[in-house]
C-alpha cells in the first residue's frame, strides 16, 4: 500500500492549530497536565475513530461510477472545493472588525476545562469539516488499495500517529522538561495568537491544490 497517498491527510489533520493551541494552554493549567494529557488522548482517539469509519465508509463504495469515473478522483476533486471554500471562508470571515483574527476567543473557556471534560474536548475538535473531510479521503485511499491486514495495521497506525504528533509532542515536552518548558510554551501560546489564523488558510489552500489535483489526474 502506498503510505503516500495517506500523506496529505494526516498532515493537514496534524497542522491543525485549534487543537494544538488548546493543549498548548491547558498544558498552563492550575491543576497541572492533566487535563492536556485528556484532551491529546481525546484527539487521537478521534483520529483514530474517524480512520475506521472513514475506511468503514470507503469499503462499500463502488470503485469507478456508472460513467466510468473513479469515485476516489471524483471524492478528491470535491474534498479540494470543500478546502478550498473554508480556506477563503477562514480569511473573509472569522476575523474581527478591526482585521484580526478571531481564533483566541475560546482562551479563556478551554482554561476552565478539567481532566474529564478535556478528554471530550479533544474528541470535539475533531468535529469539523476540515478533518472530517481530510479523514474521509484517507479512508477512501485505504478502501482503494485494499491491503491486507498487516499493511492496513501499520499504515493506520503511522496515520494515527501522524495526526495527532502535534499535540503530543508539547505534552512530552512539559512531561520530559518541567520548569523548563515554560519559556517554549509561552512562545508557542504567542506564536499560535499570532499566525494560528494565518497558518490554517495556508494549510488549507496548499490541501486543497493538492486534493484537486489528484482528482484531476484521477479523471483523466
């Protein structure tokens, strides 16, 4: 099975700076890392539920439509639309009167979320078209190539892990530094206030260029 074709997939879910963002400021927490370590163990748990469902979905659709057409290519060319809108959707929309971006005001609500409730969190930010859409051309590229149990367990398990690298590695960093990683972590929190909004038009113009043209090249 090809790994590469999960590749576009599992990146655009990893850059994704909401979720990152809210581990990043839970890892700020009164009550310690506890609540990051839930809401990073609800993303991935999230990334994983949709991989199989998505893969679940793939299976049963038919491989080229009545015309002939590859479904996957038409999927991918649809997916790159979809991105492509909430790229513009991101930049036109979401921001506030004066320009800037909008994507802080949950700073102070995911502050006051604990262990329990940071668990589903992360499961929820999972719910949005970005990565619903992301997870179901992967699953669709699973379902094509057909792999056997094996390849499917470790191309899954790279997808995972993939995925949800990003909001893992700043709760290893606080786990494995302590102290030490307040410094990196205010610079992520500035960081993330700053370019967060930017960055996902970014991510999610260069997907959407790469998804549109694998469902052209698929169609031809």
């Amino acid at each position: 099975m090809d790994l590469l074709a999960l590749a576009p997939g599992a990146v655009g879910i990893a850059l994704s700076p909401l979720p990152v963002a809210s581990v990043v400021v839970l890892l700020g927490h009164r009550r310690g890392s506890a609540p990051a370590v839930a809401c990073t163990a609800g993303w991935t748990m999230a990334v994983a539920a949709a991989l199989v469902l998505a893969v679940a979905v793939g299976e049963r659709l038919p491989v080229q439509t009545a015309g002939g057409s590859s479904v996957q290519a038409i999927v991918a060319v649809v997916a790159g639309v979809v991105l492509a809108a909430l790229a513009v959707w991101q930049w036109t929309v979401r921001r506030l009167p004066d320009g800037s971006p909008s994507s802080t005001r949950w700073a102070d609500v995911v502050e006051r979320v604990g262990p329990v409730h940071g668990f589903g969190l992360g499961m929820l930010l999972f719910c949005n078209p970005k990565a619903v859409v992301l997870a179901l051309t992967a699953g669709l590229a699973f379902g094509d190539a057909e792999p056997d149990p094996g390849e499917a367990l470790l191309a899954g398990a790279a997808f995972v892990v993939v995925a949800a690298s990003t909001t893992v590695l700043p709760v290893v960093l606080v786990l494995a530094a302590g102290r030490r990683a307040r410094r990196p972590l205010a610079a992520m929190r500035a960081g993330i206030a700053r370019w967060g909004s930017v960055g996902l038009v970014a991510v999610l113009a260069v997907l959407a260029v790469v998804q549109l043209t694998v469902g052209v090249v698929g169609l031809r």
